[in-house]
C-alpha cells in the first residue's frame, strides 16, 4: 500500500505543476489574445481532440495490463502499442488539415502548435505506459520537474523574440517537446530502461482490433466531453466559447487527477480477484467522492477571486467554473469503475455507455444552449457524466453488480464509522 500511496503522492506533485502550467497558459492566452480568439484557440483544441479520439487508437490501459501480466515483453508491447498510435497520427495530420483549411492565422498556429505537441505526447508514452504498470510514476514526476526548470527560460527568451502575438500559441508545442527530450534523458540514465526495441506483429495486430472496437467508446467520451465547446461557438460564438474554455480549464485541470489515481491502482486491480476488485472500487469511490464534494464548496466560494485574479473581471467564467466543478462528483467515481470495466474485458459496456452518454450531452445541448447559454452547457455535462459513469451501469448484466456497489459507495459517506472501518479493511488487499 505504500507503493501506491508514494507513488499517488509523487504523481499529485507532477499534477500540481503540469495544473500551473496550463492555468498559466490560458491566462495568457486569454490577456494576450483576449477571450474571442482564445475561444478560436480552445475551438481548435477541441477538434483536434476529437479527431484524435477517431485515429489515435485508445490502447494504453490495454497495453499497461500487458506488460502488468508479463514484464519480459515489455518492448514489444510498448513499441507495438507506439507504431500502432503514430500510424494513426499520420491521418490525424491529414485531417486536420483537411478540417482545418482555413486562412486564419490564430488556427493556423494553434493547429500547427498542437499537432506538434501530439507528436511528442506519443512519443513519451514509450516511457510513461512503463511506468504505470510498474506503479514508478516518480520518474514521471522527475522528468516533469526538469521540464519546467528547462521550460521557464526558454520560453522568457522565445516570448522576447517573437514578434507576432499569435506566436505566443507555441507555447503548448514548446513545453512538449521539453519533456520529450528530458524524458528520454530520465528514462534511459536515471530509470535505466532494460527493455529494447521490438515488434510483436501479431500484438499490432490485437491494439489495432481492440482498439478500433473501442474507437465509439473514445470518440464518445471526446464528444461529450468536447462538444460543448463546438456547440457553444455554433449557438452563442467566440467570446462564450473563449469564457466556457476559460473556466473549465481550471476544473478539467482538477478532472484529470481522476485518470491519475485509478490509472496508480490499476495494476493492482489487475491482480485481484472480482470480490476484492469491488471491494476496493467501493472504497475508492467513497474517498474520492468525501473529496470532490469537499473540494466543489471550497471552488464555489473561490471562483469570484481565482479567475478575476487569472483572467480580469467576468462574471461568466467564474458562474461556469462554481457549476462545472460539481461534474467531479460523476469523473472521478468513472475512472474506478472504467478500470474494472477493461480489468475485466468488458469493452462492450464501456462503449454503450459512452455512446449513451454522448448522445443525450448533445440532445440537452441543442435546448440547453441556445435557451440557458454557456451555463446550459454545464448542466448538459452533468447530466452525461451522471449517465455514463453511473446510471448506465445498470444496464447491462456485466456490470449491475458495479452499479450496485457504486450506489453501497455513496450510501457509506453517510456512514463514516462503517467508511473507517471498510477502509482500514483494504489494507488487506496489499499485502
């Protein structure tokens, strides 16, 4: 258990910086360009992330549950989970383009900045996909702590040089391709990586299946998840699409942890046996819901003073952020359960839920846009992640009895001496 708490710790530490660092660019963005253009740079973002969810194949759960099962071949599945993402890159590149034929300078460079920064986020997971499944996130954090010590320089001589303020939008490829470089470096002298390259046909060959039936799952959850932002520029235009970025590029910040903590447990969820991997499902649930419930009054009395402090007086983005925020509630529980939906192969629920989920956001949205604005939207959002990652549940056969200790989750916030009691059983689980 302390292997996982340390390495929770050290990965929060790496959050903390990587959540300075995107506050601090669309802070920047925002004062730079001002809210209507940063709403074309978030439009941007937004598509492309879409477009990846469609190519980009989302194996790295499987590939980590590989090299959990089997270190030996760590190489193959890494680099075979690597080709199989960068053959999809190439028509990620080209779609983009296509989409994205367009004169305007501020898509131009946000286009060019984040496919340049893709490029390098691929390229990292050859390290990181390792890292998780060894629960060795520290060298993660090291490589991210040197980025930025790397990164603030650079970027203060790049911000001198530069002439056209659109440029500033290559400070997200920039950082990048900082911690590319620096995370090869850590990987290869301080983690000394014992594992070569290598090929296993017959495993691209599985990525590729496994990942091509869950491509609706992916572009599911993009479509929830990033639509309201295309929505949002559609109905209302850029200024409310530059506000709604704005404020939930300070909660999605907070969302990403979620990933973070389950993706910690995953290989030990892995490991145990269905009972168990429920057992500690309900726990997990039950700890990150006390927080996020905490966490969502304390952003509710904050957002007034944080995005004046970031952004200059407006009303919208610190409503949004008060709202969006109690989204966490249905995130961080659905990273638990998703983990035991792919611990267990149960890709088909995870897929229909999604497609549930994004189908209803986008309903709501056609009425909630146009007729409550960007606040609308938030509420479309709620109600998605309440349906993916909870009522959806119940659905299906495979996965009733995870609604079941989902709802005995919730139930044992209102019982903290049974919660004490229960948590203090999962230390069991480690040992």
């Amino acid at each position: 258990m302390k292997k996982y708490l340390l390495n929770i710790g050290v990965i929060l530490f790496d959050r903390v910086a990587m959540l300075v660092f995107q506050i601090w660019m669309a802070s920047y963005y925002v004062q730079t360009l001002g809210i209507s253009n940063y709403g074309q740079w978030a439009y941007t973002l937004n598509m492309v992330t879409i477009i990846i969810s469609i190519f980009i194949l989302g194996i790295d759960v499987i590939v980590i549950k590989d090299i959990v099962n089997n270190k030996n071949k760590t190489g193959e599945y890494i680099y075979s989970g690597i080709i199989i993402q960068l053959i999809g890159f190439v028509f990620v590149m080209i779609t983009s383009l296509i989409v994205f034929d367009n004169s305007d300078i501020i898509i131009k460079n946000a286009i060019t900045s984040i496919l340049i920064a893709n490029f390098f986020i691929i390229l990292s997971k050859s390290f990181y996909w390792n890292y998780s499944a060894l629960v060795e996130s520290k060298y993660r954090t090291i490589a991210v702590v040197i980025s930025f010590l790397i990164f603030i320089p650079v970027i203060s001589v790049y911000l001198d040089l530069i002439k056209n303020k659109e440029y500033v939008l290559f400070i997200y490829a920039i950082y990048y391709v900082i911690q590319f470089v620096v995370s090869w470096f850590v990987n290869k002298y301080l983690f000394k990586a014992s594992y070569v390259f290598s090929i296993n046909k017959n495993k691209c060959k599985e990525y590729s299946k496994v990942g091509v039936s869950l491509i609706l799952s992916t572009l599911s959850v993009m479509l929830f998840t990033q639509t309201d932002v295309l929505m949002i520029k559609y109905f209302i235009g850029n200024t409310a699409t530059g506000e709604f970025s704005a404020a939930t590029r300070l909660s999605t910040s907070i969302f990403i942890l979620a990933g973070i903590l389950a993706n910690t447990f995953y290989p030990k969820i892995v490991k145990l046996t269905n009972n168990d991997k429920l057992q500690f499902i309900k726990i997990a649930i039950t700890t990150v819901t006390i927080f996020c419930i905490i966490g969502s009054f304390i952003t509710m009395l904050i957002a007034p003073y944080l995005t004046s402090s970031l952004y200059g007086e407006n009303n919208n983005i610190s409503l949004v952020l008060s709202f969006h925020i109690w989204c966490s509630l249905f995130i961080f529980s659905g990273a638990f359960t998703s983990r035991y939906l792919y611990a267990n192969e149960f890709y088909k629920v995870e897929i229909v839920k999604t497609i549930l989920a994004a189908i209803v956001n986008i309903g709501l949205n056609l009425y909630t846009i146009p007729t409550f604005g960007i606040i609308g939207a938030v509420g479309s959002s709620f109600v998605a992640y309440l349906i993916a990652n909870y009522l959806s549940l119940i659905i299906f056969k495979e996965s009733r009895m995870l609604f079941i200790t989902q709802s005995k989750a919730y139930m044992l916030i209102f019982n903290p001496i049974q919660y004490v009691k229960e948590l203090k059983g999962i230390k069991c689980l480690f040992q």
